[in-house]
C-alpha cells in the first residue's frame, strides 16, 4: 500500500487499492459459485439418477408377500387341513452373542431342553435351525430376548383337526409346507400357494410408505373339496378300529362310495396315525393299504364270474351245476368247498360261495370272456384316483392261463387287487351294469360311465347277492335291521414266499339299500387271529353296523319288506317320536 | 419486482406448500392402509386359528369319547335300536 510522501491532508485519509486485488477476489468467488452450480447442475441433473438410487437403497426394501396354501374340506366344508402363519427360528452362529442365562431363556421360549440348545448353537460357522413351525407369540417371546444371532424365517404350519382319522386320505405336508402324502401330495398344484414380492420404501419408524413396484404378485393356494364325509369316516375308523382290536388282526381298511357317482365318501386304514404328530412313524402306519396293498381277493370275484357266464348265455340263475360233493380235481390239484353238497343253482353257489361251483362254470367259458370282464370292471389297472403309490394289481394275459388257474381265478386265487378296485367293481351291479371313475373331488353332477353288463345281469347278480346276507348264506352277520342289503364275502389264505399259509385275509362288500342303492361298503380285515377268520365272521358284522349307521345319517329310508316298528305321525308309537 | 411477480411467487409458494402437504397426507394414509392390511391379515390368521379349532372341537371322535367317558353314555347294539317309520300324512290331516 502506498501512501504520499509529505504532510497529510486533515480530515481525510484517502487509501487506493490496486483494481486487479478487487476483480481477483471477484473471479475467485464468481468461479467458486461457478464450480458449485456445475455440480449441482451435475448432482441434480445429469446424474440425478444415481443419487435418486443411492437414496432409495437407504429407504426402499423388499417386502415378501405371503400366500397360504388352500384349505382342504370334506364335502360338507368341514376343515380337514388348514395353514397357518407360524415361524422358524434358527441361528447364524458366526453372528450369535448369547450367554448362559440368554441360553436357558431361549430353551424355556423354545419349550426345548437347554442342553439340546447348546449343543445345537455349538460351532463356529453355519446356519443352525433350532425351532420349525412355531406360533407368532411363541416367536416374538423369542424376539424379546434380542440376542444377537438369532432370527426369524416366516412360513406357515399345517394342522390337522380331524387328527388320525383322516390321516391316510388327506395325507401331510414337509416343513416347507409342501405336500408328502395323499390328498396333500395329489393335489399339490392346485393347493400350493405361490408368495409375491414388492419393493417398498420404508420410513425411520419402520413404516411403509410407497409401493415402488410390484416385483412378483402372490397367488394364493386355491381350496380343495374332498368327495369324503367327515362323518362316515369317522364311523368307519371306529368301526374298523374295533374289527381289528376285537379279531387281533395285523390291519384293515374300509372303502365307502357313493354307488351313484363313485365318489368316495370315506376310506380309512388301520394302524394309522395323527399327522399333526408325526415323530418315530412306522412304514406300516403310513401305508394306505386300501389304496396302495394288494391281495387275493378270494370269494368277493365270483359274483363277476357268474356275471361273466351270465353275459355269455351259460348259465340262469336257476341253472343246477354239479358240485361233485364238495371236491373238484384238475391235474394235480383239488379244489374244496367248506359245505358238502352234490349240486347248487348257480345262485346257490354265490349264497353258499362255492368254489367248486365256481370253477365248474369258469371252466366252461372260454378264457378270454372272464378276462374280459375282469378288464372292464378294473382289475389289472390303476383306479387312477391320482393317489401316490395306487396298486393296479395283477391280472395275469389268459392267453397264458392253464385250466387250474381258470378255475381258481373265478373264486379269486391267482389275482391280486386293491380294496378300491374291489369297491369299485361292485358299484356295476347297483348301477345296473355302468362303471363310473372313482373321484376323491366332490362332484356336481353323476360323471358318465360305460356299460360292462346288461341291466338283467346285474339285476340277477344283485339278487344272488341278496341271498348272501340270508339265514343260509355266508353272512347272515351283515344284515341290516330295516334294510335290504347285498353283498358277498372273502376269506383268502395269504401268499409267503410263494406258498398259501395259514394266514387269512377276510373281506366283505356289499351295498344298501338293495331297492335304491347308495352306497357300495368294502372292508378288508388282514390277518385276523383266533378262531374267527371267515369274511363273513369277521367282515360282515363291519358291514352291518358300519352300513346301518350311514343309513340313519344320510336318511335313507328303510326297504325292507317288514321294519320294526310303524308309526303313522309323530308320537303315535308310545308316546315317543 | 413487480406486483404480479410477487402474486406469481405466493402463489408458486402456495402450490410448493400444498405438494408438500398433500405428498405427507398420501403417506400418512397409505400407512393406514397398510396398517389395516395387516389388520386384515391377522383377522385372516385368527378366522384360520378359529375353524382349527372348531374342526378340533366338533370332531366325532371327541364328542363321541365326550358322551362315552364323561357323560357315561352308550352307544346303542343294533338290538337296542328301533327304526320308526313316519308314514306319509293323509289328505284330511295335519300337523
């Protein structure tokens, strides 16, 4: 700065700046206020985007949008499976911070054994599962501990409330709520439902507050209505719980179908199981045998023998056939009837169920004729119910069947089947020879069938069948009080390592009421032990209370010629309505 | 600044303000919504967790074990059951 030389003016001091010291602070501060509009302009315009990003990653998340997989129902809307939200609880052992005291609280949450907690959360690294399928509150006590390391996994648990009883039918899902066995398994398309995502941002509380886009939408599981009652299986699982208690069989299972729509209404096994249960499960509990297992069917086939001679003119109902005494030799072998007589009617032959009778009139057919009858009704082939495991049995070509095996197939020695095809077969003869698919759907309207016997035929049959529950027959323990029934029983020596043994599988299938039938009864009992072994000792009393129950409940009005008691309006038999 | 630049500015003011307000009042109730989504779902839970019940409560084989062990009722033989059968009413009668 310079200043005049000599004596300063009073009053005034007068200073004088270079100009360039003033445009250089002025370019120095115009060129800051420059390079911040660039960058803002730079920030905010041309890479908005970034920063729009970098913005939304603090705040937006993905949100999973959960889909529960469909009820299943009987065919009254009776839940049988049900989903519902639950948790899964695990650890990521490199993250946990816990404690001894943390540990025996997370145990007790857990309802575990501390002990098995700890060797669990034992390690260094890895993911560890310590709870499956727990509920939202069980969960959140969890969540209150805040220990470090351990979280939730959202998913849904499937309970059972019809428990054991429905248990072979519906089946159950795994812990990822997919379907294993029965209805679960068949029907896990359909069933399934399919979680959806959004992304979402998210203010400081945690709330949402945009939807930023749909990434994936949810679909929920759609529900399944079962053809089954729930109350004819329950009577049909007590039913058969006490057949095999009180005969100490191995098993035994019960097939009931609408005769109309072959829809079926229960089907039950024993032993069973509860699914919502389902810890040291044993392959025999699980087995749907009437579904899965085969067996010879014995004396339960000759009604479609007779139905075959029929169809080909052969034989009448009244036609006498020589019985030889009860004795019947082909080759080497002898084949017996339990009652000695010299000659039946055919009709007596399935009334008395003689298996020299049968065979004589298998015998006389060719091969091809009982074979196919045998086709069309089913046996040999899958009932295509589209249940995991369905045995189609075995029906061997009769291009290859000696006389022996002829004869011995028409009273079901050679043959195998399933308790559903068997039931199945005998809805021809209530419905007046047309065979309809079997449906484990409830049905809207009567599916179309084919026809694989004349009307006349099946009439016949069903009044051979008729005889059988009879004083004379083989099962008088299958009436039905106030009710026409038919039916016929089956009592099969099993097969071990190739041999017949002593042991027996009884069976009896029958249909009510007899005037307009509803519906076809199958029960099979294995290995039944003690003296009783006989279908129509230990089968046919089943039928009977199993079959007069369904009757009350789905009020089916009595047709036998003479019912107990008649009461012409309410309160006019005794006072008691 | 003229007068109409300052009525220009309130306004572009005014309409800055309200953006604002109506942007906090979408949020607000889009979290509502939310809120009663959830509410919905737990409703959804809770009708699930009830016809569980329901179908555990109501199964045969528990109101049967019910009548049999606590209420000491039987079930009935075939030879204790009697079937009435209600005729059809005449014309001249009724009920």
């Amino acid at each position: 700065m310079k200043v005049r030389k000599g004596i300063p003016k009073v009053g005034k001091l007068e200073i004088r700046l270079e100009r360039w010291r003033s445009f250089l602070i002025q370019g120095l501060l115009l060129s800051g206020f420059l390079v911040l509009g660039m960058r803002a302009f730079w920030l905010q315009g041309i890479h908005a985007g970034f920063l729009q990003q970098k913005g939304e990653e603090r705040y937006s998340r993905v949100l999973s949008i959960p889909a529960s997989r469909g009820i299943i129902r009987d065919r009254n809307g009776q839940a049988l499976a049900i989903s519902i939200p639950a948790v899964s609880v695990w650890a990521n052992r490199e993250d946990l911070e816990i404690d001894e005291a943390q540990r025996r609280a997370l145990a007790h949450c857990l309802n575990e054994n501390p002990a098995e907690i700890a060797r669990r959360l034992k390690g260094e690294d890895g993911v560890v599962y310590l709870k499956r399928q727990l509920p939202l509150d069980e969960a959140k006590r969890v969540m209150d501990l805040k220990i470090p390391g351990i979280y939730l996994q959202h998913g849904f648990h499937r309970a059972y409330p019809k428990s054991s009883e429905m248990a072979h039918l519906v089946g159950f899902t795994d812990a990822d709520d997919k379907g294993q066995e029965g209805v679960e398994l068949t029907y896990q398309a359909q069933l399934e439902g399919l979680a959806g995502a959004r992304r979402v941002i998210r203010d400081r509380a945690g709330h949402v507050i945009e939807d930023v886009e749909n990434i994936r939408s949810p679909r929920q599981g759609q529900d399944v209505s079962l053809s089954v009652d729930a109350r004819i299986q329950h009577l049909a699982a007590r039913e058969l719980q006490r057949a095999v208690e009180s005969s100490h069989a191995k098993a035994g299972a019960i097939v009931v179908l609408d005769s109309r729509t072959g829809e079926v209404l229960a089907l039950v096994n024993s032993p069973d199981y509860d699914p919502n249960q389902r810890g040291g499960l044993s392959g025999a509990e699980l087995r749907n045998r009437a579904i899965t297992d085969t067996y010879e069917p014995g004396s339960t086939i000759k009604p479609f023998t007779i139905a075959a001679a029929l169809e080909a003119g052969k034989v009448r109902p009244d036609t006498v056939i020589s019985t030889h005494g009860g004795v019947l030799a082909i080759a080497n072998h002898l084949i017996h009837d339990d009652h000695v007589a010299e000659s039946y009617t055919v009709s007596e032959v399935i009334e008395h169920s003689s298996n020299v009778g049968a065979a004589r009139i298998a015998l006389d057919l060719p091969p091809v004729t009982l074979w196919d009858l045998f086709t069309d009704v089913g046996f040999g082939q899958k009932p295509r119910l589209g249940f995991p495991g369905e045995a189609g049995g075995r029906l061997r070509p009769y291009q290859n069947w000696k006389p022996i095996e002829q004869a011995t197939m028409a009273f079901g020695n050679g043959m195998t089947v399933s308790l559903v095809q068997m039931a199945r077969a005998y809805t021809v003869f209530p419905n007046e020879g047309i065979l309809r698919p079997l449906s484990l759907i409830k049905v809207s309207a009567i599916p179309s069938g084919r026809s694989v016997l004349s009307v006349r035929t099946a009439r016949e049959v069903t009044a051979m069948l008729e005889t059988v529950v009879s004083a004379e027959g083989t099962a008088p323990e299958a009436r039905v009080a106030g009710y026409r029934v038919a039916g016929k029983t089956g009592t099969a020596h099993k097969v071990a390592r190739g041999h017949y043994v002593n042991k027996y599988v009884a069976s009896f299938i029958g249909f009510a009421p007899v005037s307009a039938p509803r519906i076809v009864v199958a029960v099979m009992i294995d290995e039944p032990s003690g003296n009783r072994y006989y279908g129509g000792q230990v089968a046919a009393p089943v039928f009977s209370a199993l079959t007069g129950e369904i009757m009350q409940l789905l009020d089916i009005p009595p047709d036998a010629p003479e019912p107990p008691i008649m009461a012409s309006s309410p309160g006019s038999v005794g006072g008691r309505t | 600044m003229t007068r109409r630049d300052g009525l220009l500015f309130l306004l572009v003011m005014s309409l800055a303000l309200g953006v604002i307000q109506s942007q906090q009042e979408t949020r607000r109730r889009y979290i509502d919504l939310q809120q009663e989504k959830d509410h919905q779902v737990q409703l959804q839970t809770e009708g699930d967790q009830l016809q569980i019940e329901e179908g555990t409560l109501s199964a045969s084989h528990r109101i049967e074990a019910h009548a049999l062990h606590e209420l000491g009722m039987q079930l009935p033989t075939p030879a204790q059951k009697h079937l009435l059968v209600v005729a059809p009413l005449s014309g001249g009668e009724t009920r």
